[in-house]
C-alpha cells in the first residue's frame, strides 16, 4: 500500500481517557495542492451506536471498509477486537482489498485500533492513537493534555485537533468529534 497517498490529506484521532471515548477527524478533502472540500465527515457511529470508526486515506476506498467492518462489527457481534482482526486479516490476503488506500481507527469504552491493509491491528498502550497527515501532530498534542490537563476525552480530542490544524496545510479547523 502507498502510505504517501493513504497518509496524504486527512487527521483523525481517537482518544479513549477517563471513561470517556472519542475520535476526532478534520473536514478537510484534499487533491493534490488543491482543497476540494472543506466539511467532509470522516467519522461513523456503528454497531448501534457503540462503535466509532474514523477514516484516512481515499474516500471510496475508506466507504468500502466502513461497509465491511460494519457487517464484521454486526457479524461478532460488538466484539470489537475480534471484528478489527478479521477485517484486517481480509483486507490483506483478498485480492481487490489488498489494493484499497485508507486507514481506518475503530474504538469503543474498553479498546481501540488502527487498521490498515498490511494485516496491522495496533492498539495503542495509552488509548490514544492517530493516522493521516496531521496525525504525528495531533497525537503528541492529545498525549501532553492526558499528562497535564483534566480534560474529558472529547474535549482532549478537540483541542489536539486543533493544535495539528494549526501546524499541518492538510489538517483543517473544520473539526468533527463523536464520543461514547
């Protein structure tokens, strides 16, 4: 997979902190040097809304793994780790998604994972983890509030998104969060 063009355009970042659960993803839609769209919305609730699920990388790839993660999410059930193994575990060996160039960060109350077509299932050792062009910044933003803040997860989200948006040209202020 070319992480150049998956990692290229987008920040998304979950945070899982004090109970609390969010992912937080930037509006902007980028092609080339040229900013398409301004307000995209890169998040998902699933599983009934006890799910969250954030993509990074191309649109029609990222809807194509939103639809299968959905149906392994409904197919086991919720169990999240289970459901992300499987995808992941697809993704890499069928012959059509193996080609497909996103990301995806799925997380509930108790885990979260990156996903991504090279079969890798990461979960992040302090329920914080991020993707996308941006993600390095929001990432070490959203990791300094959790040591030295009492901010609730969304709230931490938030404002570590807008920390990389104020460093990163593909990371926009337009900042969408959804938080269990």
């Amino acid at each position: 997979m070319s992480t150049s063009k998956a990692l290229h355009g987008t920040t998304i970042l979950a945070v899982r902190h004090r109970g609390g659960c969010a992912i937080a993803g930037d509006g902007q839609v980028s092609m080339g040097r040229t900013v398409m769209k301004h307000g995209a919305r890169k998040i998902r609730r699933l599983h009934n809304g006890k799910v969250l699920a954030g993509f990074a990388g191309s649109t029609a790839d990222a809807m194509a793994l939103f639809t299968k993660f959905e149906s392994k999410i409904e197919e086991y059930r919720g169990n999240l780790e289970r459901a992300s193994v499987e995808l992941a575990r697809e993704w890499r060996t069928d012959r059509v998604m193996r080609r497909l160039e996103a990301f995806l960060i799925v997380a509930d109350r108790e885990s979260s994972f990156l996903l991504s077509g090279a079969g890798d299932v990461i979960a992040p050792d302090d329920g914080i983890v991020a993707v996308g062009s941006g993600g390095s910044y929001a990432l070490a933003a959203a990791r300094a509030l959790a040591r030295h803040t009492s901010l609730d997860a969304p709230t931490l989200a938030l404002e570590a998104m807008k920390v990389a948006a104020q460093i990163c040209i593909y990371t926009n202020d337009q900042i969408t969060v959804e938080s269990l």
